[in-house]
C-alpha cells in the first residue's frame, strides 16, 4: 500500500506475524481463550440457536407429532426415545454451521481481525484449530443441555447416549471443518452461506434419517443421505444409544466422518494461510 502523505515512499506490506510463534498446542488455546472470554459475556445471544432448537424439535416432534405415531418404528420403543439421540447430530451440525459462518466472516472481510492476530506469533494454523477447538467446545456443552432435557422427559433410555455425545460432536466437526473454508473464501456479505443452510443443512435435517429410516426413502436418492456427515452421525448416535452398533460399521461411520474433516480442515488451513499472509 502507497503511504497517501508521502506518495514517493515505498509501498508498505500487510503486517506479518513479529516474534519467534509459539507452541502450536499454546497458540490454539491461546485462541480459545479470546472466544470464551467474549463468549462468556454474551451466552445469551447463542442459547436459543444451540440448545433451544434442539429441545423444540425434541418436543414437538418426540411428544407432539411422536403421540400419534403408534407403529412403525423400529423396535417397537417410542417415537420419543427413536428421535432423542438422532437429534444430537441433527442439533450439532445446525450449531457448528452457524458457529463456521457467519462468526468466521468477520475475521476476514469486516472487522479483520484474524489480520490482527495474524500480527502476533500466532500463526493462520494456529488461529484455524484455535477456533475448531472453540467449536468443538460448543457442540459439547450444548449437547450435554440438550442431553439435561431428554432426560428430564423420559427419552433416554440407557448410558449409551453419553456415547451418542461423542458421536455428534465428530459429526458436527466434520461438516463444520469444510463450511470454515468456505467462510475464509467469501469476500461479500455471506449469501453463499444461505445457499449452505437451505440446500445443504435443511435437506440433510429432513432425510438423512433424523426422522424416519432412510430406507423409507426411494432407492434412488438413498446414496445422497449415505455420503452426508448427519447420516453417519445418526447411525452412530442411534446404534450408541441402543446398543445395536457394531464395530465395523462404527468404524466405516467414523472413516466417513474423519475424511470429511480431514479434507475441511486442509482446505481450510490453506484458506486461512493465503487470506492472512498474502
């Protein structure tokens, strides 16, 4: 950038990042700390988005709609307790894609604030898995909310469903790692990031055997629900919970969801490197 006071000096680069950087490990918390200490002044404004819808769907669909649902579910348990773990992953991908969008943007495109911190010895890297790990944390503590309330209403039926935890929260990670490169791609005011919730987290909330069993689907549109990160999620969630998942499918399950991250997350980390250092 030319200095306009004095247009015959020397064009001035981006700031780059001063001092030897720090432990990866060191770097990554340090960032996890900022996102709590904003975080824990402004928790309301998330409560809703991450807990509350959840525990809406659990009502109305386990309670409300489940009440008239008299056969037909597998197993012959409540429509409740079918849908109760399911909604982990449901409720975890909803909160990681919110969390990777739309709080992400502003790094980037309005505030710059991941040009400030790149600044400093933390590096892009560094900066991306800080805040991975901070979406990481939210999944859990909302899905261990949301967990207080199945409870609360009967709709868990054993251990497992601590499980089923741990299995949301990879299946959120997975699909929240390629949405933040998408985030540290977009240069306007986020539009692409509608395109992701009506045509990628929606169709995937609706038939990816959040609700029903897939295989209620028709033969032809079963393939898309199999490579969607919910649908393994859900197996997972759902097997965990009663007690019907074996080792190999729970290993193809978590293969699926680890490819996904894996590929997220190098996009991303190559995002971040070439937003903050160019």
């Amino acid at each position: 950038m030319t200095d306009v006071l004095n247009p015959t000096a020397p064009a001035r680069t981006p700031p780059r990042s001063t001092g030897r950087p720090v432990g990866s490990c060191r770097g990554a918390l340090l960032v996890l700390e900022t996102m709590w200490t904003w975080y824990r002044r402004n928790w309301k404004a998330t409560v809703f988005s991450s807990v509350g819808l959840p525990v809406l769907y659990l009502l109305a669909m386990g309670l409300g709609f489940g009440s008239q649902v008299h056969s037909g579910v597998p197993g012959g348990i409540s429509y409740l307790v079918y849908i109760a773990p399911a909604l982990l992953p449901a409720g975890a991908i909803q909160t990681a894609v919110g969390e990777c969008t739309f709080p992400v943007l502003p790094g980037f495109a309005w505030s710059k604030m991941y040009f400030g911190v790149s600044a400093t010895p933390i590096t892009p890297g560094q900066l991306l898995f800080g805040e991975l790990l901070w979406v990481g944390s939210r999944l859990v503590v909302s899905g261990a909310a949301y967990l207080l309330v199945a409870l609360a209403v009967g709709a868990v039926t054993g251990p497992g469903i601590l499980l089923s935890l741990v299995f949301g929260v990879c299946a959120g990670l997975a699909l929240g790692a390629p949405v933040i490169a998408l985030a540290a791609s977009v240069d306007s005011d986020g539009r692409a990031f509608n395109a992701v919730f009506r045509f990628v987290v929606l169709p995937m909330s609706l038939f990816a055997g959040t609700f029903f069993p897939i295989t209620q689907l028709p033969a032809w549109i079963r393939p898309v629900a199999w490579i969607t990160p919910m649908w393994h999620g859900t197996e997972l969630a759902r097997g965990a919970e009663f007690g019907t998942l074996g080792i190999g499918p729970a290993l193809v399950h978590l293969g699926c969801l680890a490819l996904v991250f894996t590929v997220g997350v190098l996009l991303a980390r190559w995002r971040f490197r070439v937003r903050l250092t160019s």
